[in-house]
C-alpha cells in the first residue's frame, strides 16, 4: 500500500489561502478605521463604506472558515494505489462484509469471542483501527470535541465522583502527631451516553472497486452527520436522547449562583454591547473564572459574533481580535483563542452568546467503545445503506471552570 500525504501537495494552497486571509484582514482593518474616522468628523455614518466592511467582514469569515477545512483535509493521510493485505484476520472479515455482504467470517469470529454484538439484525461492530479512523474524522470538524474533555468508557454510562467540599487539611511537623481530618462530601455526576446515527449510501460498483478505500469513505461519509449532530448537542442538547449542552444547564448570575448552575455576566445593554467601551465586558467575562480556569481559557462563539468583535479596539486603537498567522492555530482575542461554534446563538435580547472558560476541565464527552455498522442493500436499490452508530454522551463537569455573557441589563 502506497502512503500519500496531502499536506505535501496542498502547503502552497493554504500559504497562498492564508495570505489572502491576512491581507484581506488588512483591508477590513483600513476600512473600518475609515469609517471611524469619518463618524467622528460628520457625526454620521457612511452606508456605502459600512456596508464594504460588512462585505469584507463576510468574506474573512468564508476565508477562514476555508482556510480550516484546507488544513484539516491536509492533516489527513490519503491512502492510493492497491489495498493493503491486512493481517488482522477480523478486520479483513469486516471488510468483506461491507465490500460483499458476506458476514459469515466476522459472525463465527464474534460467536467465537462472545461478543454481544453477534446479532446481525444490529449490524456489527467495526474494528478498532476503523472505529479510530471515524473517531479522528469526527474530531477534525467537531468544534467542541476539539477543546473538552473526551473520555472512553464500556459501559452506557459514566459516573464521576465529585467532591461537595468538607475536607480538612493542615500543617505538620516531621514527627509531628497526625490529627484525623474530617472526610470530605462526596456525590456523583452521571454521564449516559445516547446514540447517534448516520446511513451514508454507496454503489455496488464503488464497493467493488478494489481502489476505492472502504475504511476511509465510511469514516468521511459518517463524519460530517456524526459532527453537526454532536455540536448541536454539545451545546444545546437538552439531556433526552441526546447529551446535554452547557447552555441547557441553569444560567444564573455569577455573584448568587449555587452549585449546579453556570453563572454569567451581563453587557448592561439588552440585546447588544455597551456603546462605550464595549470590550469592558469581555474583560469582566475573562475575569470571572478563578485564575486556575484562566490559564487555558478560550472563547466560544458563533460566526456572527465574531463578525462583531472584529471592529472592537483597545485604548490604543489596536483591533482585539487578531488572526493567526498559522493556519492551524485559532485566532485570538484578548490574547484567548477563539473557536468557533455555529450552534452557539445569535447576539439577541438575553442570549448566551459568548462563553468563556477552560472548556476541557470545564465540559466531559463520553464515548462508548464501539462503533456498530449494519449493511443494508434492499431499502434503497440499488445503492447500499450502511446503517453506522455509536453512543456518545456529554455533560458540565465543572460549574466554575465556564462562564457565559449575557446581553441582557442584569
């Protein structure tokens, strides 16, 4: 099998992409100051030039947006030439079975091993270098999976142990006597996982093709439902069928809220930012976790609202927001890195719009080893639907490690 890495063909495409990134991120700065400029001497605004910023602000947006999916594309191996032998006897078995439909060698081999995915009307599980390669798909265009904590397990739930505080501790002499400090409260934060589903269709034809990569065409198809439905879940999921989203949980203000709630800081403008000095309350959302949520604190906003806080400048006139000049690095405001998530909501009258915090100690995913794949050539002649799930789960581990903005007077 021959190994072909696309990041060695496409480098110059993405230099040549991120440097009319770059330049257009100029463009805008240019105009925008323009703009500045002239409401300050007629006291009005200009239509024409407003609307060539938003313009150029779309297409920073669009560029960027470009500009990460060329990278991710590059990061992933390609594979060509002749299909490898594989030696892993199961792995071989799977394939037939998606390439041919027999699932005689992978059935004996699970009644063999006991394993309780044997039931053919359920489909099969995948091999774990299948399962891995979907996994890394999904992860590549899963905003949220990208930044929270993601952790294994093998049963459908999980439950953390959390400490209610209750401890003691205290200073000691080398032969000093030891007092027994009281035991901390515990209690438990329960993570079940939910399935997910995709049923991506091929031709006969193409799975004859002995070319044609089987195991990286499921794990493209799979990954783009597989990662649209987990982000919407990741942060707006409401716990039935689905994992719960940090924005599902109860948002209060941060100065009163208990255990359990996520607490946010208000703009003091409903529906908006302050007129002046606006960038203040992004200072208070940035402050507001303690300083150990701090240190890898990020933002997580939508497209839109990054649009808006592109024109945000500090006292010195320089421009909050800043690419980076890597075309796999975030950009950054306030020094923080931004990621962009299109599931979070639009600035409006008392929305989260904006969160701040150290999302991987913050917000858990759970995955459930195993991923189920059932072939199924009849429901759609004359293609083939491969019927795939896995069972994912997520939830708020940490109440204090994430905070959100709310436009909102109080």
């Amino acid at each position: 099998m021959t190994i072909e890495n696309k990041a060695s063909g496409r480098e110059p495409e993405i230099r040549s992409a991120m440097r009319e990134f770059l330049g257009a991120f100029e463009s805008f700065k240019s105009a925008n100051d323009l703009r500045l400029e002239k409401l300050e001497k007629k006291r009005k605004d200009d239509v024409v030039l407003r609307e060539k910023i938003d313009r150029i602000n779309t297409s920073l947006s669009e560029q960027k947006s470009t500009l990460d999916r060329m990278t991710l594309s590059a990061r992933r191996p390609h594979l060509s030439g002749q299909e490898a032998v594989y030696p892993d006897e199961r792995k071989a078995a799977f394939l037939r079975y998606m390439r041919a439909g027999d699932a005689a060698a992978i059935h004996a081999l699970e009644q063999k091993a006991l394993s309780a995915g044997i039931d053919p009307d359920g489909g099969y599980l995948a091999p774990r270098e299948i399962e891995r390669l979907i996994t890394a798909a999904v992860k590549d265009i899963s905003p949220i999976r990208q930044i929270a904590s993601v952790r294994e397990i093998g049963a459908n739930m999980f439950r953390k142990p959390v400490s209610l505080g209750g401890g003691a501790a205290g200073w000691v002499a080398e032969t000093g006597a030891r007092a027994q400090t009281t035991t901390p409260t515990l209690s438990a934060i329960d993570f079940p996982t939910m399935e997910l589903y995709a049923m991506p269709a091929a031709s006969q034809t193409l799975l004859d093709d002995s070319v044609v990569d089987v195991e990286q065409w499921l794990a493209d198809e799979v990954q783009t439902e597989f990662a649209a439905q987990e982000g919407a879940a990741f942060v707006n999921g409401d716990g039935i069928a689905q994992p719960k989203g940090f924005l599902s949980y109860p948002i209060t203000d941060d100065a009163v809220r208990i255990d359990g709630e996520i607490g946010y800081i208000a703009t003091g403008v409903a529906g908006g930012f302050p007129v002046t000095n606006p960038a203040d309350v992004l200072l208070d959302l940035i402050y507001a976790p303690k300083q150990a949520y701090r240190a890898n604190g990020r933002f997580v906003m939508n497209r839109s609202v990054v649009g808006q806080l592109r024109k945000f400048k500090d006292a010195d006139g320089s421009y909050l927001w800043q690419p980076s000049l890597q075309a796999s690095d975030p950009a950054t405001l306030l020094g923080y890195p931004v990621s962009e998530a299109e599931d979070m909501p639009d600035i409006a009258l008392n929305s989260h719009s904006i969160v701040f915090g150290d999302l991987a100690r913050g917000y858990l995913i759970v995955d459930r080893v195993g991923v189920r794949v059932l072939r199924d050539p009849y429901s759609s002649k004359p293609y083939v639907l491969f019927y795939t799930t896995k069972r994912v789960g997520g939830g708020v581990q940490n109440f204090d490690a994430i905070k959100a903005l709310k436009f909102s007077l109080l």
